[in-house]
C-alpha cells in the first residue's frame, strides 16, 4: 500500500505550464485579471491558485490530463454565486457556459473545451454529481481539501459573515441537542458539511491529505469547547446522515 503524503508540497507547475502551455497562459492571465478584483476571499485568486496546485499535486499521482486539469482549476468558480442564493446549484453549470469563449479565445478545440465543461460543472458539491473522468475526480477532491484544515476555518468563518451568521449557538454550541443550521451558526457548518470531506474524497493522495486537515479541524474545535467553557458530548457527525452529503457517491481511483 502507498504511504500517501498528508502534505501538498510547495511546488510551482503551474508556472511551469506558463511556459510550456500558450494556451494555458492565455486562459490564467484572463482569471487573474478578473479574480484580482473578487470581494470574497473564500473565493479568490488565492483560492484558484490552492485548487489548481492541488490538482496538478494530484493529478500527476494518479494520472490525470493536466491540458485539461489545468483550465478547469482555473475557471471552476467563474461564476461565484452566494451561499444562500437560491440560483446556487447553476454555479458550476454558468462558470462551464462562461468557459467556453475564454477557452476558444486561447485555443482549445472543441472536444477539450467540452471535457473542461464537464470537469467544471461536476467539481459542484452542491450538484452532487459523480466525477466521470479522472479529471473531475480530482478537481472535487482539490476544491473540497480547500474547505479543510487552517484554509478551511478560514473560509468558513468568511463564509459565515458572509451570511450574517453567529459564531456558535450560546445555549448548545456543538448542536448536542438541536438541529444543526449553518446559516446561522458558523460552528454548524463543520458538522453539517466539512467533517465529512474525508470520506468523500475520490483519490488515494486526497484521502491522506484529507485526514491531515481533518485532524487539525478537531483540534480546533477541542479548543473551541476549553475557550467557551462547554463540556458537551463528544464531537461526532451524528448529523451527517440527515443531510445532502448521503447522496454523494464515492468513486474510488
């Protein structure tokens, strides 16, 4: 069995594909130049950048075609569309539509063009869709892993203000005895959706970095309870079962 590393090691190949990809190139410096101006840092070009190093980590481990890897990390969240927005599941589905000028603009035929769509729209956590190639496998494992370890509690907390929520509810802060609601409870949002990412991931390499973050997110939330003076019942995912996450199904590559 391969000891996968926990840790995405600080390499750069994507510049390395900007000098031996034009097209790749040409797609990044129209991302850049749109991301750089985004009001959401949960979903910026810090975030592109943290995707697309993670797929290009990934996706040389297990094979995948990083011509089309690549441009799908760029443009899988194009078209950002809230949390709470009611369009929320067309996300991925207008950032494929998006794609498709940007794409043809630096050369890419039409079959690629139409595999990036597909990786693109199948990346959705919200859709729930399975990953159909390789590609789509490891951009969902790249873009979920975002949602993990330090990264992770920072995009939640963003997302959370973004939302108007409250840290954590004052009377049972973990949901020991209520309902979980992440639109108004920051600490929700780890049970309802993030503890589960591990056993969603879809690549061998994702599932050992997953669970390096994961061990973190328990950390903090152990410190969580010493901080606000809780002593509730151990943190579980009592919840999971009850929500979308059941519906996913796991590919294993």
């Amino acid at each position: 069995m391969t000891d996968w590393s926990p840790l995405v090691p600080r390499q750069e190949d994507w510049q390395d594909l900007q000098k031996h990809d034009l097209r790749f190139t040409s797609v990044l410096t129209v991302v850049r130049s749109r991301y750089e101006q985004a009001d959401d840092p949960g979903h910026d070009w810090l975030h592109v950048i943290r995707v697309l190093r993670s797929c290009l980590y990934i996706g040389a481990l297990v094979g995948a075609d990083r011509k089309i890897l690549a441009p799908s990390a760029l443009l899988h969240d194009w078209v950002n569309v809230p949390k709470n927005s009611p369009k929320r599941l067309e996300a991925s589905r207008a950032s494929a539509a998006a794609s498709v000028e940007i794409l043809r603009d630096a050369g890419y035929d039409d079959l690629e063009v139409q595999c990036i769509q597909s990786v693109i729209i199948e990346h959705s956590y919200s859709l729930g869709c399975p990953p159909s190639s390789i590609e789509s496998a490891v951009l969902q494992d790249a873009d979920r892993l975002d949602a993990l370890g330090a990264i992770g509690i920072f995009r939640a907390a963003t997302c959370g203000c973004r939302l108007g929520a409250s840290y954590y509810h004052l009377q049972d802060p973990f949901a020991t005895h209520r309902v979980t609601d992440d639109s108004r409870y920051t600490v929700d949002h780890f049970f309802t959706k993030l503890l589960d990412l591990g056993n969603q991931m879809n690549t061998a390499p994702a599932r050992a970095i997953a669970q390096h973050r994961l061990a973190f997110i328990h950390t903090f939330l152990s410190e969580l309870q010493l901080e606000i003076g809780e002593n509730p019942e151990e943190i579980t995912l009592k919840n999971i079962g009850e929500n979308e996450n059941a519906r996913h199904r796991r590919l294993c590559f």
